[in-house]
C-alpha cells in the first residue's frame, strides 16, 4: 500500500516539476506530507524569483511550516522528485523531518547518499527514513529533456 501511495505523492511532485520548468527553472518538484494531508508544496524557482535558495525542497517545508504554525515537521514525509543538495538537506535535517522519498539521484551534487548521506549520518542531530528510486525514470527523464532543450 505505502508503494502505490509513494508512486501518487511522487506523481504530483512531478507535475510540480513540470511547472518549474515553463517558467525556465529546473523541474524539481517536493510535497510536504503529514498524517496523509499535502501541508506544503514547492517548485524549483530560483530563476523566476532570482534567489539562490528557491529550490523546491526549501519552498515547500516553508509552506508547511506556515501552514502548520511550527518549524518542527518530525511527522512528514518529503516527496521529492531529485535528490536534494547539501543545502536542502540541511534544511530537512533542522525540520526534523521523519521520512523523505526521492527520485532520481544526483550523482553531482546529492547529500542523501550520492555525494554525501546527511539524512543519515548518525554523527549529525537527526536522522531521516530515506526511500531512493520512486518514479525515478521519470524524474530523470524530464531533467534530461530540460537540459536538451537548453544546449
């Protein structure tokens, strides 16, 4: 059952990174879950908002922290369509987040297990529940038609 509800989650971060994309931003798309109930979604908009920080993981632990009234999301789950950098998991790292699901990898710059594994580095304050690969064709697929269509 968690595998179908990953793949659906994961689907709507999809479409979240395919609206990064028109307005010229790299499609990654995150959704904040908690107790079954979307509380925060993000798109990568670094370049629509021309802020170095927009990425879609940090957008939307904002929104759910808004939504929410607290910085302490230890209930959520991330749903994520890339893997995040070393600054996204930083930032789901101090949110105390209590699972992430990813999928594509990123071999370049990843920080939850590629390059680095700050999610799970027993050395650093918390601790996450990691679940790599969901719907990770797809998120890679899209990434690599955005930046085709860019050279």
């Amino acid at each position: 059952m968690r595998g179908d509800h990953d793949t659906e989650r994961m689907r709507e971060a999809l479409a979240l990174a395919r609206t990064a994309a028109l307005h010229g931003d790299v499609p990654v798309g995150c959704l904040v879950e908690v107790d079954g109930v979307v509380v925060g979604r993000g798109e990568n908009r670094r370049e629509v908002d021309a802020d170095p920080t927009a990425h879609a993981e940090i957008l939307a632990l904002r929104a759910a922290a808004t939504h929410l009234g607290r910085w302490r999301l230890d209930t959520a789950t991330i749903y994520v369509t890339l893997e995040p950098c070393v600054m996204c998991a930083g930032a789901l790292l101090n949110a105390r987040v209590a699972r992430v699901v990813m999928g594509a990898t990123d071999e370049k710059a990843g920080a939850v297990g590629s390059r680095y594994n700050v999610l799970t580095d027993p050395r650093l304050l918390h601790e996450a529940d990691v679940e790599a690969g969901v719907e990770a064709e797809a998120s890679a697929t899209l990434l690599r038609e955005f930046f085709e269509q860019r050279r």
